[in-house]
C-alpha cells in the first residue's frame, strides 16, 4: 500500500476541507474493497478452523477414553489404592463430616472409589462431632425454624456418626466432641451424639472433649476397663460458663477413666479442680499440657503443686505448663529436687518468678523450650536464663517473646544455646507483661528485634564471632523492628559464610507491622533456589497508620 498524503494528519484532530474529504473518499475506495475481500477469506478461514476444532475434540475425547481404560491408576491393586486414600486424611486434625474433605470426598468421585472408599476401615478411624446448641440465639440467629431444623440435624448427624464408626471396623479410633455451651432446654441432642460413639469406647484411641465439664458426665463415668485402647485424653473446659452448679465436683474429679492402662497423654485446658487429686497414673504419662490458667486472676495451678505433681512424672518426654500463684504462694525456696530424665521438649508460661522452681529442675535430655512469661525480668534475673543454663547448651529449639527481658538478659539467654538450630520470637498469648514493679511512671527499656539484634542473632555476633553457628530456622512473627534491607543484608552474610561449623539458613519467615519497603525477594533467589524456604507476611495496604490521613473515618467497602 502506498504512503498516504493525508499520513502526517492521521491520529490528529485536523478537520478535513471539502475538497480533501473528496480526496480521501476517493483514496478509499481500493482499500476498503480489499478489507471486504480480507474478511471474506477470514471467514472461510474461520468456518475450517471451528470445523478443524470439532474433529479435534472428537478426537481428543476418543483418545482420552481409551487411554483411561489402560491408565495405570486403573490397574493398581485395591490396597495400594487404599493407602492412597489414608494419606489423604488430614494429618493435624481429625477427619470432619464433610463431603469437601476425605474421606468423604472420595466416596463423591465415581462408584468404584465410593466402594473402595466404604470398605477401608483405616479410612473412617477418626471423626470430629460438634454437638449444635439448643439455642439459636447462641450463634446470634433469627432463625424460626431453628429448633425443628437442628432436631433433625442431631438426628441425621448421630446416625452417621453411628455409620461412620461401624465402617471403621475394629480399628483403633480417634474422637473429637465439642459442644459450644453445655445448656440443654430439653432437646436429648447432648445424649443422642454420645450414644452413637459410647458404643465403640473399648476402641478409643485419642479422645478430645470440649464443652463444660457435666456435658461429658457420660464419659466421665465410664470405667477403665471401659477404655482399655485410650492413649490420649484432651478435656478442655474452656467454655464452662460457671462453675458446678451445688458445689457439686466435676464429674472428672473421680473418673475412672484416667486410670485407662494405655493413657500417656494427657491434656487438661481450663480445669477448675485440683489436677493433683485426680486418679490419673502419673507415672505412666509421656506427654503431659496443662493449660487455661497462666493469664487469669485465679490460677489453679501454683508453684507447690506443680513441683509434687512433676516429681511423679518420671516417664514426661513433653511438658507444656501455665503456672500461676495466689497468695502466700511465692516462697517457694524449699521445693523438692524433680528428675525428669527423658524429658525433650518444655513449654512454659508463667506469671511468677519460676527461676527457683527452675533450679530444682534436671532434665538432662531436654532439646526444645518454648518460655512465655507476663514478668518483667529487666531487673532480676530471667527464669528462662536459669532454665537454660540448666541444659549443658544442648538446646536445639527456643520459641520465646523478647519483650520481658532487657536486651543484656535475653543476649545471655542466647548465648546459653549454642547448640541452637530453630529459633522463633514471638509475641506471648497476654498482649503485655502484667505491670512493672516501678508501676506506669518510667518504663525500661526492653528488648525489640530492631537490626542490631538481628545481625547479632543470624549472621555477626560479638567481635565478628557467630553467636548461633547451628542456627538454621529463623522466625520472627509480629516484633520485627528491622526494614527489608537489614534483613537483607542479615541473609546474604549468613549465607556467604565461609567459616566451617556455621550453617546455612534453610528456612525464615517475617511478620512485619508493616507495609514492604523493598522486594527483596529477587535479590535472594540463588539461595530460594538452592532451597531455602522464606515466607515475609507484611500489613495490608488497606491497614491505616497512626499517621494516616483517613484516620478517624469509616472503611469503605466499596470501590
């Protein structure tokens, strides 16, 4: 085609003269005839291109059901498809009643996976029941319908609870029952849901009731040679709006079933009895949490009973404790020597001083601890540092918050850990320490995770000398006072560390308070790709600041 006169006028707004527009009409007529022709041809083209498409599918589709009958999915054995579906059951919680999640899912898929599915006992050894309240003005509902609707729920959902458990056979069996807040109006939900599972306690495994305690008062009353299989049991009274009606005890106070023969864990949230004069075999429990008390205004739990409880507690290989005090409780200068020989993992939160406790402590195969602690330790010696110098610097795993300590005590914390593979720093379950000896007028300074900090705790320590050689997870969730190039900068030395016996980081993550300064993730893909994993969670650009000038007005939903 050739130039047009008019080219330099084109995309302008230059309106054309009389003389012109019969000039450009005219220099139209050849290309507009040659677009006609072009998309004439377009459209034949177009017509064999669908037609070309069809016999495409037609025989994709062919080709891809033939295919199938000779798929090797097809032809593995009916157990090896089994073991397929076991590991799709949720590794960290037990299986829900849901046709989105196994094992139901896989009875959705086609007839054959349906009957594999149904005759796998493995596949239906673990159930999560919520017992629905009687009371819709629970969930905050207008529903009118509410009582009809949920009576038929609890009657569908006990019959397959029952069909649930028959088709899990005589295997070993994992059970969840929560209930939201232990009112019955009458209705029998609470009983029709245990009578489909107290039929099969002589298979219970794991056991995990919430709800208050008189919800369970069936359970409660069953014997040990009820439960001969139970290796774990979770009681978790944390929504016992009030306590035992009568001065009644809980029906746990007396249960037979902490004497099951098999029972080594146990996890008790928010008991309102004196743990210690339950009938539990405390010398049998491997793993033991007790929970729900450390941040309240009463504490079940003191100091005292703590140590007698731990000294029958030989066989402990994990421990996780919420221990309070009430008055006349923080002498604890005679307390007895405890021997935990095979304990490896610790997990404390404390609202007193536990440095004395501590000493009386040995655990000489203790490898992980997670400390929590409402008690300012800047002024006094921190009970995570008499803990930790208590370990022979074998400590591999330290999960802590910073903020209770001065930054000279957390330092010697650190440096009591050596050996230190994992460390996370994160904020502890109580928003703030509980208030200062020096009351609000002048508060210290307390240990923030700014960049100094960081540096000393990845790459550079004290004279140029790596404070955490083995240090090779990193985390630091919601007190990162560092920007992204600090954090930088910490990564690329620690990676390019040339001394022998100092170990790469395999794995960081960040949660910033934030919005992201700078992407950093480019400037580190050599190392993501050799295979360090890293995940940095910044504040949303919706988040408003201090500072922001829409401080004070409503968010808008809309765009």
């Amino acid at each position: 085609m050739e130039p047009s006169p008019f080219a330099a006028r084109c995309g302008t707004n230059y309106v054309a003269t009389d003389d012109e527009i019969l000039e450009i009409q005219s220099l139209l007529e050849e290309p507009t005839a040659k677009l006609a022709r072009l998309e004439s041809r377009i459209e034949v083209i177009n017509l064999l291109l669908k037609k070309l498409t069809q016999e495409h599918e037609t025989m994709s589709l062919y080709i891809q059901d033939h295919r199938a009958l000779i798929s090797p999915l097809r032809r593995l054995p009916p157990e090896v498809q089994q073991e397929i579906f076991i590991h799709c059951l949720p590794t960290d919680n037990y299986a829900v009643m849901a046709v989105s999640e196994a094992p139901m899912l896989l009875t959705h898929v086609c007839n054959s996976w349906r009957q594999l599915a149904l005759a796998t006992p493995r596949l239906w050894s673990s159930i999560h029941i919520p017992i629905p309240s009687d009371n819709p003005q629970f969930y905050c509902l207008d529903y009118p319908d509410y009582p009809s609707t949920a009576d038929e729920m609890v009657e569908k959902r006990s019959e397959a609870v029952q069909n649930w458990i028959e088709r899990s056979g005589v295997c070993p069996l994992d059970i969840s029952l929560n209930e939201w807040d232990g009112i019955s109006y009458g209705n029998g939900y609470r009983d029709r849901v245990v009578d489909s599972i107290i039929f099969s306690s002589a298979r219970w495994r794991k056991l995990s009731l919430t709800g208050p305690p008189i919800a369970m008062s069936r359970i409660a009353a069953l014997s040990a040679s009820d439960v001969p299989f139970l290796e774990s049991l979770r009681i978790n009274c944390s929504r016992s709006f009030a306590p035992t009606s009568g001065g009644l005890l809980s029906p746990w106070s007396n249960s037979d079933v902490f004497r099951a023969p098999r029972l080594c864990r146990l996890n008790l949230v928010r008991v309102q009895e004196d743990i210690a004069n339950f009938p539990i075999r405390w010398s049998q429990i491997t793993h033991l949490s007790l929970e729900g008390n450390s941040w309240g205004s009463v504490a079940f739990l003191t100091v005292p009973k703590l140590a007698k409880l731990l000294q029958s507690c030989g066989s402990l290989i994990s421990c996780r404790f919420e221990v309070g005090y009430t008055e006349g409780d923080l002498d604890s200068e005679n307390l007895p020597r405890i021997s935990l020989p095979f304990l490896e993992t610790l997990s404390i939160h404390e609202t007193v001083n536990l440095s004395t406790f501590f000493k009386r402590l040995d655990v000489p195969a203790l490898r992980g601890v997670e400390f929590h602690s409402n008690v300012w330790s800047v002024h006094e010696s921190a009970a995570l540092l008499t803990l930790l110098s208590r370990t022979n610097a074998c400590i591999q795993t330290l999960v802590t918050d910073t903020q209770p300590f001065s930054r000279e005590m957390f330092l010697e914390c650190i440096r009591c850990c050596p050996s230190l593979k994992s460390l996370t720093l994160k904020p502890s379950p109580a928003s703030m320490p509980s208030l200062p000896p020096w009351g609000l007028g002048s508060t210290p300074s307390t240990t923030r995770v700014d960049a100094g900090l960081l540096r000393l705790l990845t790459s550079s320590g004290e004279d140029d000398i790596c404070l955490l050689p083995r240090l090779e997870v990193f985390e630091c969730l919601g007190s990162a006072c560092f920007s992204d190039a600090d954090l930088l900068d910490c990564i690329q030395q620690r990676q390019s560390f040339s001394e022998r016996g100092v170990s790469k980081l395999k794995s960081i993550a960040v949660t910033f308070n934030r919005r992201r300064d700078v992407d950093i993730l480019p400037d580190i893909a050599s190392y993501t790709a050799a295979g360090m994993k890293i995940k940095l969670i910044y504040t949303p650009d919706s988040f408003r600041g201090p500072f922001s000038p829409y401080d004070g007005l409503t968010v808008s939903n809309t765009l």
